[in-house]
C-alpha cells in the first residue's frame, strides 16, 4: 500500500455527494464502498437502514478462528452539508492539502479502513477477523450503527472507531441515554408539610 493509493482513494469518496439532506442520501458512497471492496476480493454485504440508507458490511477472516479476537472497524458513509464551504467541497489537493466536505469526518477515516482491509488480504501472517462496518446516516441520528447493534448478531472483542482525534486515542466519548422514571409520594397541605410524603426524597 502507497500513501499515493490512499489520496486517491479518498479524492475519490470526496468526489461522492453523501451529505445529510442529499436526495440520493448515502446511496451512492455505499456503491463506491462495495465496488472498491469488491475489486479487491473482499465479500461485502448491504443491510438497509432505510430509503437510500444502507450500512456495508464486510470482513476479513484467516486462520483458525477458534481463540482469535475480533476487532471491528466503523466507519460512516456521511457527512454534514456542504452549505457555506469556501473551499471545493467535492475534493481538491492542493500544496499536500487535501479539502473537501467529509475530508476528516470522515472520509479520510474510511478511506484507512477501506485500505487497511485490502492490507489484510495481503499480509500472510495475519490471523485471526476484522470486521468492517460503513454505517449510514450518522450525522442525523446514527440509525446505520443502531440498526447494526439491534439487528444483527456480529460478535466483535474491541471496536475502532476512525473518528478525528488529533491523533490521540480516545477510549470514550460523550453520548445521550434517555429514561423514563416514576416517583411516587404523598401530597399534603403546605402548612402541613410533615403529613405528606415527598416524592423525591422518600
């Protein structure tokens, strides 16, 4: 693998609209995804999310697996809009820059990860699975990877996750949990407070 392979790998994602709100959503980056993996001899398959939504999965399997872990590499196929760019949003290399909507969040790491499978196929003293999961719509809700943890079955010891970090290596990260709680108490008249049950404090 060339770093030369790699630019062109990612002008090319970059040259594929997979913005939120694109009529076509991430369609079109999944077909890229698949050819390219496709080329190259790795078995992909497609799990639909929703309309012009679609997760690519694929893996990497060699030797026996019977005490081999499994990592996962995620990588989403969107990106945010392009509204507002003062730079060409669909790709352009300029004085070893690279610019386009997507560039670092995160086409440049689906790009490693797309070469990194290819990579794999390569190396002879590789044992052991990699799983690979383009997911879709991450940018307006990360459907793709919930639908990936609540349909199917992929066992995987550790997850690397190509997001930016500045090159430092982040274990975490900040996420939402909603849930629903039912207090129960006692009402009573403000003058007499002592005769009621507080809800929240009981």
């Amino acid at each position: 693998m060339q770093k030369g392979e790699i630019v062109s790998t990612l002008l090319d994602l970059l040259k594929v609209p997979s913005y939120t709100g694109y009529e076509r959503g991430d369609a079109d980056i999944a077909d890229y995804v698949v050819q390219f993996l496709d080329r190259h001899g790795i078995e992909t398959e497609l799990q639909e999310v929703d309309v012009n939504q679609v997760n690519v999965i694929a893996q990497v399997c060699r030797g026996s697996l019977k005490n081999a872990k499994t990592i996962l590499f995620v990588s989403h196929l969107d990106t945010v809009s392009p509204e507002g760019m003062e730079v060409p949003p669909f790709g352009a290399l300029s004085k070893n820059v690279i610019y386009g909507r997507g560039a670092v969040d995160m086409k440049g790491g689906l790009a490693a990860a797309l070469w990194c499978l290819v990579e794999l196929t390569r190396t002879r003293s590789f044992k052991g699975r990699v799983l690979f999961l383009g997911d879709a719509n991450e940018e307006d809700g990360n459907t793709g990877a919930m639908h990936f943890l609540y349909s199917r079955d992929f066992d995987y010891d550790y997850a690397i996750i190509g997001e930016p970090t500045n090159l430092r290596i982040a274990v975490a990260h900040k996420g939402v949990c909603w849930v629903n709680v039912r207090f129960s108490g006692k009402t009573a008249h403000a003058a007499f407070p002592n005769r009621g049950s507080n809800a929240i404090m009981a």
